[in-house]
C-alpha cells in the first residue's frame, strides 16, 4: 500500500534471451488478467527484433491481442525498480540472462517455442503448450509474491 492506503501497482520485469515469445506471452498474460495488481513488461538480453507470429496468435486465441508489441533490449529498462524479476528462460538448454538492477530475482524454465520445428500445427502445438503453462504458472508466482 502507498501513503495513502490505496494498493500500489507492483511492476514485473519477464526476462529472455530474444524477448520473441516467452517473455513477452508472460508480459501479456499479466497485463490481461493481473492489470490491476500488476504492471509487467518483457525485454531481452539479445532481441530478435520481432514477436514470434506464433506467440501473437497463440494469445490471440485467448482473446488478447499483442500485435502491436515489439521486441525490447534489457538495456531500456536499466535504470527501472521492479518488485520482481522473472527470467523464463530453460536452463537446461541456454544461458540465462543476469539482471543487475533493482527488484527480486526469480526462475522460472519454458521451453523455447521459437526452436520447434516440423510443420506449422506441430510448432504451433509447442507454443500452445509453453503458453498455457505460462498461463498457470505465472499467475501462481506473483500471488505468492503478493502473500509474502
């Protein structure tokens, strides 16, 4: 709560390599179902200068549009005071990156859907998957960041 005793809105940083898809499902997802307790945003270490067309239709199809969104360095965010910073990333197959700013850092591993491969459905079903498990992860994550 703020001086005032109004809820103050808590700010969430979802971090990635390319902030193509992960990261900014994540950021999504929270702005959409979360917007009055949460302000997320998404960047990458090494942007990859678009959002995935997969990513903006998968979230399409839950109704939230993102296909206006962009690609976004770490490096706009620097100076920034999060409550909590998420890497998405999959340790077990790249490197996570390291915030060095303000805010508490948390992991949490996805799988990359922007490697699969095979045909469109296939590809499509990975980012289902990753979608649907940042859907219920993520949500889980920040409200037990609220409770403490």
């Amino acid at each position: 709560m703020d001086a005032s005793g109004e809820m103050r809105m808590r700010q969430v940083l979802f971090l990635c390599t390319g902030n193509s898809a992960r990261s900014q499902m994540a950021e999504a997802i929270v702005n959409a179902r979360m917007e009055e307790r949460w302000q997320a945003v998404s960047a990458g270490i090494q942007p990859a200068g678009y959002v995935h067309p997969f990513a903006i239709r998968a979230l399409a199809e839950m109704g939230i549009d993102i296909s206006g969104a962009r690609s976004k360095s770490a490096e706009e965010f620097r100076g920034a005071a999060f409550d909590l910073v998420v890497t998405v990333c999959d340790t077990a197959a790249e490197g996570c990156p390291v915030w060095l700013g303000r805010g508490k850092r948390v992991h949490l591993s996805f799988p990359d859907p922007a490697k699969a491969t095979g045909t469109d459905d296939e590809m499509m079903a990975m980012f289902h998957s990753v979608r649907d498990d940042i859907a219920r992860r993520i949500p889980q994550l920040l409200k037990e960041y609220e409770n403490g």
